[in-house]
C-alpha cells in the first residue's frame, strides 16, 4: 500500500482529521526522513510503511490522552522528530518544544521546521533537565518516546510542567515490572491507557503521569 493511502487509512482508524496539506507534510517529512536517515542515523526502519506505522501513526497515539485545551507540549529526546513533529503537523495550534541533546539530530529538526514551516516550534539541542530556568513550569504536556525509565523521566521533566500538568511516556509490556521494582511510583500515575497501533499486531501502554508533591529520595 502506497505511503499516500496508508497514512489516510490510519487516521481514519484512529479517527483523527486531516487536511491535504496535512497529508503533504507527512509525505515531505518521510522523504526528507529517509534522505537524512543515514548520515544522520535518523532511524532503523527502511520501509515506508514501517515508517509511517511505527513513527507517525505510533506518534498521534499521544493525542488519546492530550486534550485540546492542552497547547503547550514539549517532545523529550525527540531524536528525529517522534512523536513531536507528528503531534504538530496534526495539530498545528499547539506550541511545540523539540529537545534532543544530539548534534546532528538537532540539525535535522531545524530543517524540518523550515522545510514544513512548523509556526511556534523550538528546537532544543540539550538534555531535558539542562533547560534551564526559564522553562520551569511551562508546559501543559511533556511527551517522550525515549528509553527512559519513568522515574528517570519523573526526575528530569517534572520541573518543567505547569501546576495541572501531567506527562506522557510510550512503554511496552514490560513495564509493570518497572513499577513494581519501584513502587513509591504508584502515586504518580494518573493513567495507563492501553492502545492499538493501527495495521499491525502491537500495542502501547501510554503512562500518563502527575508531577505533584513528586521528590528524589
């Protein structure tokens, strides 16, 4: 199935709208994806349709969980764009926050937020927790499909969502036991929604944590 068709089908599936000019923006982003990739070691996935599953359907996953009053978010380890590009391209209202500590992986989100015109999107090209003080307390949403941990990622976000805000990480199955190695956690979970990743037999588990009264021990 062409990259065009495949793409459309999935949004239906997660019922989610869409423009043209949507759909063109995702078919430049997979082609620039797949002329950067390996200069820039973007991603593993070679195919279209792994890309368009695995990257942006797997990306827009997030929006089950964000709301639309939700228009501050921030993409942690952001790597080649997922799931921030993604999230920004379908929902163009929102003001986007890039962060990804490599050199040439920055590089490439600066292009692609020209090249697709991304209004109100910043690239960062840092650590999460070396944001510095200015961004304390900003975002309604931070969002990551990075390895973290969830308490890696409690610890190193967490200054920098809003009072009422939560964050959201991307987990397979085997993240129970990550919880139940480390239950002082529990607390900190708002939600786990688990969903179905359109055309393929995979799932995620989107964590959907609160920062509040959150402390290292």
């Amino acid at each position: 199935m062409k990259a065009e068709r495949l793409l459309k089908k999935g949004l239906r599936q997660l019922k989610l709208p869409f423009d043209e000019n949507q759909i063109n923006a995702f078919l430049v982003y997979l082609d620039e994806l797949k002329r950067w990739r390996r200069a820039y070691n973007l991603t593993g996935l070679k195919t279209d349709e792994d890309i368009v599953i695995k990257h942006f359907l797997d990306s827009l996953l997030y929006l089950k969980v964000i709301s639309k009053k939700m228009t501050v978010i921030a993409d942690a380890g952001s790597g080649a764009g997922f799931p921030g590009i993604p999230l920004k391209i379908i929902r163009p209202d929102v003001s986007l926050t890039l962060i990804e500590s490599t050199r040439k992986k920055a590089s490439f989100l600066r292009h692609m937020v020209r090249v697709l015109e991304l209004k109100n999107t910043t690239v960062y090209q840092n650590r999460i927790e070396e944001l510095g003080d200015d961004e304390l307390g900003r975002y309604d949403v931070i969002v990551t499909r990075a390895t973290f941990k969830i308490e890696e990622f409690l610890e190193k976000a967490c200054p920098y969502v809003r009072d009422g805000g939560f964050m959201v990480i991307s987990k397979g199955q085997r993240f129970r036991e990550e919880l139940k190695d480390t239950p002082r956690l529990t607390p900190f979970i708002k939600n786990i929604l688990r969903v179905q990743l359109p055309f393929i037999r995979a799932t995620r588990n989107l964590v959907v944590l609160e920062c509040k009264n959150f402390y290292k021990p």
